[in-house]
C-alpha cells in the first residue's frame, strides 16, 4: 500500500511482525514509524518510547535478532528500526527470509530501504505476514487528493482542488514541504474555512512564486523585458524548466478554455469567470485576448502542448531558449514557435 493510505489501515500494524518502508519521501517514513508507536504503544509519536534505532551500514544480523528477542519489562511491545536499510538486505536476505518465518510476535522489526524488489522470496513472506509501505512522491490527482484530504483531516479546512493542483505547481511534489505550506496556509486563513487559489498565490512559493506571478502578469501585460527578466531570475536559482511551465500553464490554459467557451456567444468576460480565472484577473485577462486577437488566443493550448512535449525531448533547443520563444509568442511579438 501507498504510506498515504496507512493511517486508515493502520490497525492492521500490530499484528505484522515485518515492515518494510520504502522510497525517498522521508517525511511518509517518518509519518509511518509515527503511526506504528501509537498503535502499539499510544504514544504521540514525538518519542522514542519502545523504538530502537540501527544505521544499516556494517550493522550485523546478529545485533538486530538480539534486540528483536529483549523486550522490556515495562512494555510487552517493541519496535526495531533498521535505517539505511538495503545494503543490511541484500548480505543477510537468508537471515531475514527464516526469520519472517518464525519472527518474536512481541517485537516489530522495520527495514526502511530505498528500493524494493516484489518479487523476492522475502517480499513474498513480508506480503504473507507483515506490511509493505510505499514511501514515495505523488503526482496529478492522487498528490491533489492527498492535500484536500490532509486540509480536512488535519486542519478542518476545505481545499479546492485548483488551490491543491497551484499548490503544487509552486511549491513542487516533495509532500514534507507540502504539508508545512499546507500548515502555513490553514494559520493564515484563521478561521475562515476555505482555502482558496488566493491565498495559495499570496502565501506558497516563496520568492520563486512571486517571480512566476510576476514573470505571468508581464506576459499577459504584454511587457516581455520584464517577463523575461523574471524567467533568467528563476534559472539562475535553479528552478526547472517544467516547473516554470507548469506555472505557466495554470494560468494560459484557463485562458484557452475560456476562449473555445465564448466561441458560440462571443462574450469573453462569462466565459473566463467559468474557466476558473480569479475574480480581479478576469479584465486584465479579456484586455489581452483582445490584444493578442483570437487567431493566436485560440493556438495557445496548441502551444503550450508544444513546448512541453519539446522540454520532454523532442526539441533540441535549449530549455532557455524554448521559455523564451514562448513568452515571446505569448505576448504577442511576431515570432514563430518551432
């Protein structure tokens, strides 16, 4: 199972005498062993109550199958955490597979990893008596999904899937950063419940998301020096440029569905307000369909498909040079994109 499914199978974890973490998402991993104490031993987490630690690196079979046998007298449960765990895997696969077999019930062992093969003999006795946890990114609907379901159960707040999807447009997949954006974001709203794109805009991002909000507003301003500027500011910091797309694409693909909307009534102004564009953007965004004239608004999807099937590998241009070429054509200038 996915670690962001855990918390609601997470009674099954007493029972298990082997789990397996794997993945990079280190704040699921962390999440999870947090999860196993308070099954186990009802605390919070926070502690080190009936938790011991190993490093994997040069750690011996020997060690942890003492440990798994020493229960403390104070608790009837233990939880043996092995970190670091694949090389510690792969010299002692014999060791664990016989010790899945015939494990102490009252201690858990945890072997967190950052790869795991399904189809060994020791995966298939994990699937038979223990728990296997994925620990990685999510993307698309299940990391939206995830964060309106975090703003729900964790804060009482109600997340709109578009402020889940800006969410992650500017602050990115890693779901430990995400979770402290969302925990910045529910502090800001107060009491008001929703969460809305607003506030995502103003809040997540830092100076990076500033930049790309101003790097849009320049394009649709139709001021490229300023827009292209705000692009140079981003690459120098490092910031990728799907990542700088993807901002991109939020807004001017809203606007390419507002502009197939108002083919049959011809009004612009309805037709924005129903494609999700905010409120105090609906005037700038209809001044600059008129200005870039409907023959180039209605290839703006077209085009935006374009360049990210070109920064995926089909284009050999540069990844600067392409985001120039579509700022430039997005404002309008006299340019042909490849």
């Amino acid at each position: 199972m996915h670690a962001t499914e855990f918390p609601r199978k997470a009674k099954t974890a007493p029972q298990a005498a082997l789990i397996v973490l794997h993945g990079a998402e280190r704040h699921l991993k962390s999440a999870a062993i947090g999860i196993l104490q308070r099954e186990l031993f009802g605390s919070s987490g926070n502690d080190s109550l009936g938790l011991v630690r190993f490093s994997g690196r040069d750690l011996e079979f020997k060690t942890v199958r003492d440990e798994l046998q020493q229960v403390s007298m104070f608790s009837d449960r233990k939880i043996v955490l092995v970190e670091e765990a694949d090389e510690f895997v792969t010299e002692y696969r014999a060791q664990l597979e016989n010790y899945a077999d015939k494990p102490n019930r009252r201690a858990l062992l945890v072997l967190d990893m950052k790869s795991w093969r399904k189809n060994t003999r020791l995966a298939k006795k994990v699937d038979a008596g223990g728990l296997e946890i994925e620990c990685t990114e999510l993307e698309g609907v299940r990391l939206t999904s995830w964060l309106i379901q975090r703003a729900r159960e964790e804060y009482d707040k109600q997340l709109s899937p578009e402020s889940a999807a800006l969410m992650a447009q500017l602050a990115g997949t890693s779901m430990g950063l995400l979770e402290q954006e969302l925990g910045k974001l529910a502090a800001y709203v107060g009491e008001r419940v929703q969460i809305n794109p607003e506030d995502v805009q103003k809040l997540v991002g830092g100076w990076k998301g500033e930049t790309t909000w101003a790097m849009i507003d320049a394009i649709r301003d139709g001021k490229p020096g300023v827009a292209l500027n705000c692009l140079s500011k981003l690459l120098y910091a490092g910031e990728p440029a799907p990542k700088i797309l993807g901002g991109i694409n939020f807004v001017f693909r809203k606007l390419a569905t507002a502009v197939e909307l108002s083919r049959e009534t011809g009004a612009i102004q309805p037709a924005l307000r129903q494609a999700g564009v905010f409120p105090r953007d609906v005037a700038p965004a209809e001044k600059y369909l008129r200005r870039i004239q409907r023959q180039r608004a209605e290839a703006i999807l077209e085009t935006l498909v374009r360049v990210d099937s070109n920064l995926k590998g089909r284009s050999r241009l540069p990844e600067q040079l392409q985001l120039e070429q579509l700022i430039l054509w997005l404002c309008g200038s006299p340019i042909e994109m490849g």
